[in-house]
C-alpha cells in the first residue's frame, strides 16, 4: 500500500526537471525517524560528529542545511546509499548547546530539493542539491475543489481526534498557496514515515492534495470506527483500570469482526462439561455459579485463575463413577492366597465383607488397620486385596506428615491453594470407591500448622466420611464407599480416637516353616526373575533357605531373607556372566561362600547353665526378641545397680522383683541379712538400644535370686511376665511375637503369665508342638521350674557372698 501510495504521488517515474541547472552545493544532515517539510519549524538533537561539523558549517555561511531522512534509523555512519534522496533545504534559526556535547537545533524548512550529486562524506556529508518546484496551475477547478474537501476532512479529523489543538484549524484556512496548505496539513498528521517521505517526494501538487485527502479519509474511518468501540465498551465497563479497558476493546473489535474470543469459548466448554458431568444437584448449581462469576472477571485477573481451576476440580471428581466389585469369593480367594502365605485372619475380613456385599447391595466401606512389624506383608496386602476386588488402588504415605492442610486441603483465599491429598488422589484414580491405603498412620506428627490425626477422624469415621468436606473443594464428597486400609509398626502411638475409629487387625511376625514357604513360593523365582536367570541357572535347596533364616537374618518379617536371596542371584548373575559357571547349586553347606560367615547363632540362647544369666523375652517395633539378662554380685553395702540403658518402668519391675527376692531369701537358702554386705548389679546387654516396660520383671527376678543362692538356671527355658512386690505374676502383650522369638532362638520351654492362656490359640500348631509351655501365677512357682539344684559340694567361695558360702560349707 506505501508502495503503491508512492507511485501514486509521484507519478510512478520520477517528473523532476532533469534540465534544471540550478545547482547549489550545501551541508546534508541525516536524520532518524523524523522528516521535515517545508514551512515546518521543528527542534532536532543533533549528537553525532559529522552532523554537528555539517551545523557549524552552515553557521559559517547562508545557515541553510539539507536534511534527509535516513532508510533506517539504526544506521550510525549513513552513506550516500542510506539516505532518501528527496529531502528539504531548512534555515537553522538557533542553536542551543546542551550537556554531553548535544545541540538541540531549530530549524525551519524552506522548500524541496532533490540530491544531485554527493560531494563529500568528510569532514561531514556535502551534496549538491536542486531546488524541486510545486507543479501547479494557478485557478485549476480540481486544485481548487481538492483544497476545500483537504481543508474540511481536516477540520473533521482534529474534532475526532482531540490530539491537534483547534488553533491550528484557523491558520490552516487562511492559507491560499495549495502546496503550503499540503505540506503544513501532512506536518499535523501521525503518519508512517514511509507514508511522510511519499508526500515529501510529490512535486505535483495536485497528486500530493489527492494523497493527503486518501489518507484523511483512512484515518477518519479508523476514528469513526474506535468511537464505535469506545462507546459500546463504555457501556460495558464498571471498572476503568487500563488493562480491563484495553482487554474489552479487544473484544469489542473481535466482535465487530464477527470473531469469536478465546475467552468466550472456553466458558462455553466448560458450560458444556458441567452439562456433561452429571453432577450432583448442590454441586451442580454451585459449578454454574462460579462460571458466571468467571465470564464477569477479567482474564488477567489473579482470582480469575482461581475459579477456572475449581471449576477443573469440580469437573474432574468422581462424584457418581465408582468400579464394579467383583463378588466371586472363590476366586479372590484365589488371588489372595496367590499373592501372600498365612495372613489368614485378614483374608477371612475381606472375604467376609465380599459375601455381605453379595447380601447387601449398598455398605459402607470397611476400615482397617493392620498393625505389625516391617516386612510382614502389610502394604502389599492392601495392593492384593484391591486386585482381588477389582478395585483402583491408591497408597498415601502419612509418615512425617505435620500439616492438617495435607489431609483437608487449604482455603482458596490463599495462593496457590488445592485439595488435601485424600481428594487429589480420589480424582487421580478416577473413581469414588477405590482402595485406599493410609500407610505408616503411627507416624504422623502435629506442630503450629495443626493435627492431622485430628482431621483424619472424618476421614476414617463411617458415620461421617460420607459428607466429607475438604477445605479447597468446600462440598461434601462422599468417601463412605472407600475401603481404607491403614498401617502401623505400633499401637500405642495412634490416637485413640482415631483407633476407635478403626478395625485393628494384628499381623504378627511369620515362623520359620512360613518364612521358608514365602522364600520358596514367591521370594526365590521373584528375584531369579527379576536378575535374569533361570530355574536351569540356579537352584537353591530348601536346607539353604534355612540356613539363611537361622543364621543370615533375625526379623519378623521377610525383608532380610529376600536381600540375602537376591545377594545369591547376583553373585550367580556374575559367575554365568563371566563363565564360572553355568549352574549354580547353593545348599547348606556351601550358602557361606554367597553370604559370608553367618551373622547369628540359631540354637540356644545360651550355650549351657549358668548362675545368673536367664533368658527372657521382649517385644520390639520389628517383633519379638530375646532378651539376655545377667545378674552379678559383689561385697558392698546392698546397693543394686542396674545398667543397660533401661527405662523407668523396668528399673522399677527390677527393684520390685529385689525386693520380693528378699523377701523369700529365707526359702532359697540365702542368708536374710546379705544385703548388708552384698551388692547386686543387673545388667542387660546391647547396652545401646534403650529398654522399657514391666515385661522382663520375672526375668530380672531370676537372675538376682539365681546369683544369690547360686543355683544355674536352666538354659532351655526362657520367660516374660510382670512382677508384682508379693510375687504376683501379671499379664503382658506380645504374646504371640515373644514365642516366636523364643522360638527362632532354639528354645524348649517358655515360662507366661497364667493369665496369657488365652493368647496361645494365636500360636501356630507346628510352634506349639515343640515347644513346652508353663504357666505361673506366682514367682514362687517360677524358681522351681528355671533353678537348678545346687551343686554339693561349692568349691569355690564366690565373692562377696560370705555368708552364703558358710552356708553351704
């Protein structure tokens, strides 16, 4: 269009008067993005050497300078080729130096010259230059018509435009010269430079009245048309921030168009979803709300991004999708045995819950909670019952957690707020009755930012979690058609609000026969799967897999065992790699060479009877262990010193049982006044691990009435039961764990609690069948089953037990 705007003024060839020899030789200045017409007075900053030498020269003589527009503004060092050739002659009328070497000149434009001839380029740029003259004829009708139509659309523009002050309007009128009253009207004009330079080139006056009048006519359509605009969009507007005004004439322009915004189609599609989703009525009323306060926002605004995501939110719920169960008992039966060895308690559960299902079309969703040692099988039980049912599965760790924002989400008055992570993951898994698994629900912590057990009693109370409400959606979500199923090592630290909420279900750690069907059913050919071998490549004995129980691992779950097995399938992995060997047989004899020396002692817990030393049984975060206890006199003043980093409780069971021991020292032929000369020191090993609770109170009881009255203990019987001062023997928890450990460590008889007998049923028929079980009401009927006789006659004096010795002497 400029191009063509260009031809049409000048009349496509150039219809400058080649024979023109009036030449005159003067300063050129270029200039960047600006262009000076004749009978125009502008200020020019002038900066550069060459230009300020080219002023000072024309100071020097008739104060007239060339000035012509530059073809692009960021050349600094312009040539005769970057430079327009038609510009005008101006006359300086003042200089005026400013700071930094700049002088801002005023110069006036006189009339057009085109350049002939380029005489030098140094010290500053000289051109000669011929003088172009307006070809017009005087009283020309067209000329004449052409001026009062330019004069008009000028008067109507600058009343459109409010930019040109009225003034400006009379002496325009005033002027009779056509080509004047062309160039002072383009001077007022917000033209391009190209459109400037095209009407500077005009000689023809009538052809320069016809372009001005075409572009007159341009911008008042454009005014006319923004007017338009302006008014529809101020009927529209309630707030007059700049961007809200630029954003609605956007759209009032898109409109005008027939173009459809961006904006409008997205409310439409989300119109469209919410029409789609079938969402709950409240739900439903509560979508449409937020959309309409969305098209009523502005697009940029912060809160706008709020909404449109809750919105999303809302939308992607699963308000009423929910998979089908699958109710074949049979067949979860299956499966359930398929993936986990024994658990049977927590398979009947399940099985349980599918034949009501069967009964009972609509039930809520069970809660349970598997507590037991790590590597039991507690998570990947929760995986396996999801499959069995057929279920979607989620698993969200509630270890470390502090903030009650995780579990109910923050307020969407903050920034960047979303939904607590029990909604999140319900829209991750895309349905609203899946298998949910809160794991390690016993390490949750609570500081400033609130409880997150306090906020989990909705979650997991049945009579409430089906208007569960998270902060961030601010709806109930029904969650009563969720099974969760939560995990702990401990009981005690779960809230007890909580744990009544729940259905606890105790796993406890696996046998030995049950650790070596897991190691042989499902442990081996996953880690020979998973290393790249084959049943051809490796094989291991069942008597290796023992061995590795006994002597390579002390746990209740089955953790270790599998390390150790996939330890054997990488050093087989190596040997076939690097062509040792192409099958591997590992037995008994040689699990050594994979494993290294054994790490444990499978057996007794000690290797024969000893005075003072008794074997009791405790119950640990990891199962039941077996717990040394050592007693050890001395001459002294009836101090009993108890060491082995022990808590408050056992030092308390400890002195208890001293004190009954006394009591009855008559009986065990111990003199009655020792403790006047004798100390006793109870110590009970691996000193590092701290020990608490009331459960080895009988033990420690045995091994200062053992030491005392010098009677070996037998080494086969180990023994758990709280000790009251009359001798009492009272219940203790971890029944199941502590037999097991007595167990694992090779031992024949286990001393309990009378009371215990009920907690023996738990104890599987192949653990029982070798071991004999005593049960005690009282200390007194304790000592004669663990103590020895003694041994006639003493042949050595113990220290510090003068009295003693001169009894049995």
């Amino acid at each position: 269009m400029v191009r063509h705007l260009h031809d049409q003024l000048t009349g496509g060839e150039n219809t400058m008067d080649e024979n023109n020899d009036r030449y005159i030789e003067i300063p050129m200045l270029p200039l960047r993005g600006v262009l000076v017409f004749p009978y125009m007075i502008v200020h020019l900053d002038v900066g550069r050497e060459k230009s300020i030498s080219a002023i000072d020269e024309a100071m020097l003589k008739r104060k007239e300078i060339f000035l012509a527009m530059q073809k692009e503004a960021q050349t600094d060092e312009p040539g005769p080729k970057d430079v327009y050739h038609f510009g005008t002659v101006a006359e300086i009328k003042q200089l005026l130096k400013l700071p930094g070497g700049t002088i801002r000149v005023l110069v006036e434009g006189l009339y057009r010259a085109r350049i002939k001839n380029f005489v030098a380029e140094e010290p500053f740029i000289r051109v000669e230059v011929s003088k172009e003259v307006d070809q017009v004829n005087p009283g020309e009708p067209e000329v004449e018509a052409l001026m009062r139509n330019l004069i008009s659309q000028f008067e109507h523009y600058v009343k459109m435009s409010k930019k040109i002050p009225p003034e400006t309007v009379v002496s325009v009128i005033t002027l009779e010269d056509p080509g004047r009253l062309a160039d002072v009207v383009a001077s007022h004009l917000n033209l391009k430079l190209s459109e400037r330079q095209s009407i500077l080139e005009a000689v023809s006056v009538k052809l320069r009245l016809e372009g001005l009048c075409t572009i007159l006519a341009k911008e008042m359509e454009i005014l006319e048309l923004e007017r338009k605009i302006n008014l529809r969009v101020r009927k529209q507007m309630e707030k007059t921030q700049k961007e809200y005004y630029l954003r609605e004439q956007l759209k009032a322009i898109q409109k005008e168009l027939g173009d459809k915004d961006d904006r409008t189609a997205e409310a439409d599609e989300l119109r469209e979803k919410i029409k789609k989703a079938r969402l709950p009525k409240e739900i439903h009323d509560r979508a449409v709300r937020e959309l309409e306060r969305l098209e009523r926002m502005p697009p940029m605004v912060a809160e706008a991004m709020v909404v449109r995501n809750y919105i999303e939110w809302i939308l992607d719920l699963p308000w009423n999708k929910e998979t089908k169960d699958r109710l074949d008992l049979d067949m979860a039966e299956d499966i359930l045995n398929e993936d986990h060895y024994g658990l049977v308690k927590v398979k009947e559960r399940i099985l349980e819950y599918l034949a009501i299902r069967q009964l009972a079309k609509k039930m809520k969703g069970p809660i349970l909670c598997f507590v037991g040692p790590p590597g039991v099988g507690k998570t990947s039980l929760a995986k396996s019952i999801a499959r069995a049912l057929e279920r979607k599965f989620i698993r969200m760790s509630l270890g470390g957690v502090r903030d009650e924002a995780e579990i109910r989400g923050h307020r969407r008055t903050y920034v960047g707020s979303m939904p607590g992570r029990v909604i999140q993951n319900i829209k991750l898994v895309g349905s609203k009755n899946p298998v949910f698994l809160l794991d390690e629900i016993d390490k949750m912590n609570s500081d400033f930012r609130g409880d997150p057990a306090s906020a989990l009693l909705e979650v997991l109370d049945p009579e409430q979690n089906h208007t569960f409400s998270d902060h961030y959606i601010e709806a109930p979500f029904d969650l009563s058609k969720v099974m969760f199923i939560t995990t702990a090592n401990v009981q005690y630290s779960i809230p007890r609000p909580l744990l009544d909420r729940m259905e606890v279900i105790n796993i406890t750690g696996y046998t030995e026969e049950e650790k070596l069907n897991i190691a042989t059913r499902y442990l081996l050919p996953k880690q020979i799967k998973e290393h790249g071998l084959n049943d051809g490549q490796i094989s291991v004995s069942e008597n290796a897999i023992r061995a590795i129980i006994r002597e390579y691992t002390r746990e209740a779950g089955v953790r270790n065992l599998e390390r150790n097995i996939a330890t054997i399938c990488r050093k087989v992995a190596r040997d076939i790699v690097t062509r040792k060997t192409q099958q591997s047989k590992v037995t008994a004899q040689n699990v050594s060479q994979y494993l290294g020396i054994a790490k444990y002692r499978f057996g007794l817990a000690e290797k024969e009877n000893q005075v003072g030393v008794v074997t009791g049984l405790a119950w640990t975060e990891v199962g039941g262990e077996v717990l040394t206890v050592e007693a050890q006199t001395l001459t002294g003043k009836g101090r009993l010193m108890l060491t082995g980093q022990l808590g408050d409780v056992m030092k308390e069971s400890a002195q208890a049982g001293y004190t009954f021991i006394r009591s009855i020292a008559k009986k065990l032929e111990i003199p009655e006044d020792f403790n006047e000369q004798t100390d006793i020191h109870v110590h009970v090993p691996e000193g590092a691990i701290p020990k608490d609770g009331p459960s080895a109170g009988i033990t420690i009881a045995t091994a200062i009435a053992s030491e005392l009255s010098l009677r070996k203990v037998r080494r086969e019987v180990a023994m758990t039961g709280e000790i009251t001062l009359r001798g009492r023997v009272l219940p203790v928890g971890g029944i199941k764990e502590k037999v097991l450990a007595a167990h694992r460590a090779g031992c024949k008889t286990v001393v309990l609690p009378a009371e215990n007998k009920k907690d023996l049923e738990d104890i599987p028929a192949n653990v029982s069948r070798k071991l004999e079980y005593i049960l005690v009401e009282s200390m007194e009927e304790v000592l004669p089953v663990v103590l020895l006789e003694k041994e006639m006659p003493v042949m050595a004096v113990q220290e510090g037990m003068p009295h003693v010795e001169n009894q049995n002497g």
